[in-house]
C-alpha cells in the first residue's frame, strides 16, 4: 500500500511539473510569436505609410497618379519577386536572421524616403521596403510552425494577417500625426529607428524553435555544405508543382488585392471624391476595417480549423462573392451611398483580407517541413501580384481620363479606375477552380491515412 501511495504520489508529482512545464513551454512560445509579430507589424506600417500620405507625396514630389501609384505598386513587384528567393532564404538561414535583415532594410528605405529631393530616391526607398517586407511574414509563418501544434496553426496564421495589419492603423493615425506636428523628414526617419531598434531586439532574444540547439546545428550544416544552385531550383519547381500552393497562390491573389487597394494607396482618394468623406472620416473607415480584419480572422480561424475541406473551399468563394457583388452596388449606383452600403463593402472587403490567410493552410498541405518557406513564400505572391496589378491599373486609368493630379480626382473617374478590379478576381476564381478537384483529393486522401492511424492506436 505504502508503495502504491507513494508511486500515486509521485506520479501526480510528475504530472504537475509536466503541466508546469507545458505552461512554460506556451508562455515562451507566445513570448517569441509576439517579438517576431512586432516585426510585422512594423513591415504593414512601412507597408502602408503611403497611404495615409498618398495625396500629400504627389504634391510634395509633385507627380502624376500614375507616377504616385509607381511608388506603391513597385514596391509590391519587389516583394513578389524576392518572395521566391526569400522563401529559399529563409529555409537555409531561419526566420531570426530573415526577420532582423527586412527590418533593417526597411529602416534602410524609410530613411532613403525621409531624405529623398528627386522621384527616383523615392522609388528606390520603396523598392527597399518591398526587399525588407518580403523577408518578414513568411518568416514568423515559419516560427509559427516551429513553435506549436499543427491544430493551432490555422487561428494563428489568421491571427498574425490580421493584427499585423494593425501597422495600417498606426500608419493612418501616430504616423500622419507625428507628420503634421513635425515634418516629412522627422516622420520618416522615426520609423527607420523603430525598425534598426525592433531588429536589435529580433537578434537578441528571438528562438527559432524549442529546440534550439537542434536548429542551430541543423542551420549551421547547411551554411556549410554551400548553395547547389541545380538542386534549389530542382526543389523550387517541385514545390510549386503541388496543387496546394498553386491554389494557394489563387486564393491569396483573389481575396487579398481590395483591401490592399483600398488601404495601401487609393481608400482615401476614392473616399474623398465619391463619398465626399472629410479626411478624418476616410481615416476612421480605413481603420475600422483593419480592425474588423482581426474579428474575422478569429471566426475564419476557428470555422477552417473545424471544417479543414470544405469549409476553407466556402471561405474562398464567399468572401469573394461578397467582394464582387458589394462593388457592383457601389459602382452602379449614384453616391455618396447609404452607411448600410459602406458597411456592407467594409464587411466584404475586410473578409477578403482575412480569407487571404486560407492560402497559407492550402500551401501546408502536401508540402515536407523542409519546404515550408518556399511553399508560403510561393503561395503569398499571389495578392502582391494581384494587387500590384491593381494598383498600377487605377492609376493609368485615372491618367487616362485625364485626373493625372490630387486636385482633378472626381467621382466618374475614380468609379472607373477601380474596375479594374474585375479581370483580377475573373482570372483567379477560375485558376482556383481548375486546380480545386487535385487539392480535393489530395486532403481527402490525407484525412483517410490520419483516421487509419488513429483507429490503429
């Protein structure tokens, strides 16, 4: 008896300190998610520091729409064509060393922004925060994957879309405020310190994974066995052969761009001319939807953790359903519109935003650990292609009609530069469907072989 009490008691002893050192272990996780979301966040700021200052940048360089869109939609080029190398970066190197690198490069550009007298300083400085931004998400995606359970992962990849897109609140808001109270330079170069200062700390104290000695020599091995150019692009089109990155490729480039659009460069013009909104009305909309975003990545989260098929394949289809319909009630009729209408487009288009993280769960499937950085960083081209497109388009058709400056925006015009949305979404919902039946069969293929194995045990 004596023996059976004290095995009781050790064992629940063992128990505590087991369930001590789980909380622990979560604590320290969650400590590293939020040190690397603060890089993000600092890229969405960097990101959208535009957008807030977009009508106040085409008079202080004094450029043409289209030359004001080219400072944007560049910078998005960039990040899509450095996605592929830093996906292959970031799988050789970590996610420590990607995050701190795209700080600094941001703080690089910010800086370059703050002091630039000519247009093509300004292009360089954005072109320089596109190379820093692409290092960063696909990074603390990565982290994210390291540092807790795969049941977790699909509320946490919506949770760090959205709440890093919290930059664009501060963007709109401490960023514009600090420019009014003080001047362009001193705004510019605040957000280059905070980013060298953030990249300190990522150095400091960020742990790539659990195990990190593991990790270090894992990383250490690869440094050392040198770059085989033949076999990175052997597994580059093997990665982006597998039909969940192409589709999620499809998904990130259908529901991401809108918003984007909205938030990144043409919300405030389009708010002002159409809506008749006073700046600090366009703001407040502009913020309530970054907000928004992190509501529905909660509900999205949940529902395609609970529904992994057919609930992330609904996510896609209504979010932009609802994107495309709101649109066309906004385009077709008369403004300034009804608040249910302009609700009802922030609804739409923040849902978009948060639908775009379904991607990076579509990437996941089918892809080795291994790969992981090269199959989100193929799969988030998509809506920085998409929006890029965009971007550029709305400012050539405004050129086009004429409303090549700030002060010639009118409500026609800005209704037709933004149609050129429609090809976009056209395009990606069929791609997304053709590749939809292989996904489909590869995810109920591997639902079958993890119930097999869980009867077997």
């Amino acid at each position: 008896m004596k023996r059976m009490q004290l095995s009781q008691n050790s064992s629940g002893i063992g128990g505590v300190r087991m369930s001590a050192a789980r909380r622990s272990g979560e604590i320290v996780a969650y400590a590293m998610w939020i040190l690397a979301m603060s890089g993000y966040v600092f890229a969405a700021t960097c990101r959208s520091s535009l957008s807030a200052t977009g009508i106040q940048a085409a008079l202080y360089f004094n450029i043409s729409s289209a030359a004001l869109s080219s400072f944007v939609y560049l910078q998005l080029f960039v990040y899509a064509i450095v996605q592929i190398p830093a996906g292959i970066m970031l799988d050789r190197f970590g996610p420590k060393r990607m995050i701190a690198a795209g700080c600094l490069l941001m703080s690089v550009g910010q800086g370059i922004m703050a002091l630039a007298t000519a247009t093509w300083m300004a292009v360089c400085a954005r072109a320089a925060v596109g190379i820093g931004d692409a290092c960063i998400f696909i990074s603390v995606i990565r982290l994210l994957a390291a540092w807790f359970p795969m049941r977790k992962l699909p509320l946490l990849n919506q949770l760090t879309g959205q709440i890093g897109n919290l930059g664009q609140i501060i963007s709109v808001y401490p960023f514009v405020w600090v420019m009014k109270m003080a001047h362009w330079q001193i705004a510019f170069l605040s957000l280059a310190a905070i980013g060298v200062l953030i990249a300190f700390c990522v150095i400091s104290l960020l742990r790539e994974s659990p195990h990190e000695r593991e990790s270090r020599a894992m990383a250490q091995k690869l440094r050392t066995t040198g770059l085989n150019w033949g076999d990175v692009l052997r597994n580059l089109r093997s990665v982006a052969r597998l039909p969940g990155t192409i589709c999620g490729f499809w998904v990130h480039s259908i529901t991401w761009f809108s918003n984007t659009m909205m938030n990144q460069l043409w919300g405030f013009p389009f708010l002002l001319a159409v809506e008749h909104y006073s700046h600090a009305q366009a703001s407040a909309y502009l913020a309530s939807g970054t907000a928004m975003c992190v509501i529905w990545a909660l509900m999205f989260g949940r529902f395609s953790s609970a529904h992994p098929i057919h609930g992330r394949i609904m996510l896609v289809y209504v979010t932009v359903g609802a994107q495309m319909l709101c649109w066309t009630i906004l385009l077709a009729t008369a403004g300034p519109h009804p608040t249910a209408v302009m609700i009802a487009l922030l609804f739409s288009i923040s849902s978009g935003m948060a639908a775009s993280s379904v991607a990076f769960d579509f990437a996941r499937e089918g892809c080795l650990p291994k790969d992981l950085g090269t199959a989100t960083a193929l799969a988030n081209i998509g809506g920085f292609l998409s929006s890029g497109l965009v971007l550029l388009g709305v400012g050539q058709l405004l050129d086009w009609q004429g409303a090549n400056s700030p002060r010639l925006y009118t409500s026609q015009s800005m209704r037709v530069a933004v149609l050129v949305q429609y090809p976009m979404w056209i395009i990606g919902l069929i791609g997304f469907s053709v590749m939809l039946p292989k996904v489909l069969a590869r995810l109920r293929e591997r639902s079958l072989r993890l119930s097999t194995a869980e009867l077997r045990h």
